[in-house]
C-alpha cells in the first residue's frame, strides 16, 4: 500500500476533511485501518501533552541516532 500523509486528522482537531478521507481509502486503506491510525495519533497525543506538563524524565537509555 502506498504511504498516505493525512495530519489533517491531527491539525484540525479531529476532522480529517472529505477530500484527505477519500483520498484515503482511495490508495487501498479501509475503515479498520483508519481507526487505528486515529488510535496512533491519539497514543502520540496523549503522551506529548504528559511529557510537556510532567517533564517526567525518560526512563530507558537514549540511543544513539542513526542520522548521518
């Protein structure tokens, strides 16, 4: 499946717009697969808006980047 970039979901607060959605499903995605990609934003959300209120310090070691 082709790779689709939809943060639309993300920067309207939820609402994905029309055209994003049916380009979508269009490229081979189904509503299973849009559920969880809510799912992922909703996981990411929560845990950047506990990181910037809590600053609670990260847990495991920090690895080493894999940029050149």
């Amino acid at each position: 499946m082709k790779l689709v970039r939809i943060t639309s979901i993300a920067n309207n607060k939820g609402n994905a717009g029309e055209e994003a959605l049916e380009h979508f499903f269009e490229v081979g995605y189904d509503e299973k697969a849009l559920i969880e990609l809510i799912g992922l934003i909703t996981l990411r959300t929560f845990t950047n808006y506990v990181f910037a209120n809590t600053k609670i310090t990260v847990d495991f070691p920090a690895i080493e980047s894999i940029a050149g």
